[in-house]
C-alpha cells in the first residue's frame, strides 16, 4: 500500500462529532441499546476525544436512569464497563 493509499488509524474529528449526534439521536427516540452501544464505542475506541468525555456523561446519567426505575442490572453493567 502506498502512502496515499494509507488510512488513517484516527478518525476525523467530523466522524465522531456524527457518531455523537446519531447516539444522541437514538437515545432521544428511546432506542437506549443502540445510543449505549455507539456511546461506548466513543468511550473505549476515542477515549482522548471530547466526545468520548461527553459519552462518559450521557452513559452516567442512563445508568443512574436505569437505577431510579428499578435497572439496578442494567446500571452496574454500564458503571462496570466504564471502569
């Protein structure tokens, strides 16, 4: 492969600007799996990112949302995954 042909390993800044917005937009429409499934990919793939940082904060408050409704499973696999 040439090194115009080579892909970056990080992706750009956009992509996970998008990636934020889509998981947000799940969550909004209460598809909570698939927003949890897309947070976690930004917290553990782009831990450095401001996006990840944001993930961190929405996967938090969907944890303590699980709790408040009786998810105690629910929120200790999301407080577990975050450690």
């Amino acid at each position: 492969m040439s090194a115009e042909q080579t892909v970056s390993a990080e992706p750009r800044p956009e992509v996970l600007v998008r990636l934020m917005e889509m998981a947000d937009r799940y969550r909004a429409a209460n598809e909570i799996r698939q927003a949890i499934e897309i947070y976690f990919e930004l917290v553990e793939d782009h831990e450095d990112s401001p996006q990840a940082k944001q993930a961190r904060r929405c996967l938090m408050e969907i944890a303590v949302e699980y709790e408040r409704v009786g998810g105690r499973r629910q929120a200790r696999g999301i407080y577990e995954r975050l450690l």
